[in-house]
C-alpha cells in the first residue's frame, strides 16, 4: 500500500511540473496547434 501511495504521489508531482514547465517555454498545445492569424493573450 505504501508503494502505491509513493507512485500516486510521483505521477502527481511529474504532472504539475510537466504542465509548468512546458507552459513556460511555450509549448501549450494551444500555442502549437495555432495559425499566424490567431491572436493568443
């Protein structure tokens, strides 16, 4: 059980900063799937 708890925990954390740092260097899916006419804020 304890195994369990200690990689739930690790999926979690990779994920947060998966989606921090990959926000920060501009790669958002957003920012990929986007043309040269669309404007994102």
């Amino acid at each position: 059980m304890k195994a369990m708890f200690a990689g739930l925990a690790a999926v979690i954390v990779i994920g947060i900063a998966a989606y921090l740092v990959l926000g920060e260097i501009g790669f958002s899916s957003a920012e990929r799937r986007s043309g040269d006419a669309v404007r994102l804020d």
